[in-house]
C-alpha cells in the first residue's frame, strides 16, 4: 500500500475509525467519507485584495498630499509673494563630450 488513502479504497477500516463505530454494525455497510483538500484560493484572493487596497490607499494619500502641497504653494504666492522654483541640474559640457565618444 503506497498511498495513504490505499487502506480505505481496500475497504480496510483503520483501528481508530474501527472503534468509533458502534458495536453491532454491519462493517462491510460502513462509508468513511474523507475531508475534501484544503483549498487555498480564498485566502490568496484575500491577500491580494488586501495589497492592492493598500497600494489603492497609499496612492489616494499621496495624490492627495500633492493636491494640498500645490494649493498651499500658490496660496502663499498669490498672498505673500512667496515662490518655489524646481531647477533641474545640467551636466556640465565636458560630460556630454565625454558620452558621445
């Protein structure tokens, strides 16, 4: 008998299945119904929806702070003459020389 469930597919009742059933019982009228196999498709759906609910979430509150920010920049501007300016930095010429070749 190479597989587990060989005995009960022989129609061997195992010793501790044997004892449970009570005394009198016609034993070749006896089914043992296994458990069906854990499936683990419902607890993968829930962790992927649980991510992409957090990533949903963390994106909201980036947009959100990125609203707020550039509110807040042209409010200051418009009222106390405050600015922000975003320079991008150049590489110098000899780099670019240097690429090229």
């Amino acid at each position: 008998m190479r597989q587990p469930d060989a005995q009960l597919r022989a129609g061997h009742i195992p010793s501790e299945l044997y004892r449970q059933i009570p005394p009198g019982t016609d034993t070749n009228a006896v089914v043992i119904v296994q458990a069906a196999p854990r499936s683990y498709a419902g607890p993968i759906l829930l962790t992927l929806t649980i991510t992409a609910g957090a990533v949903a979430i963390l994106f909201a509150v980036a947009l959100t702070a990125q609203i707020i920010a550039a509110s807040l920049v042209a409010v200051l501007s418009a009222s106390c003459g405050l600015g922000l300016t975003l320079n991008r930095a150049r590489r110098p010429a000899r780099a670019k020389a240097r690429r090229r070749s």
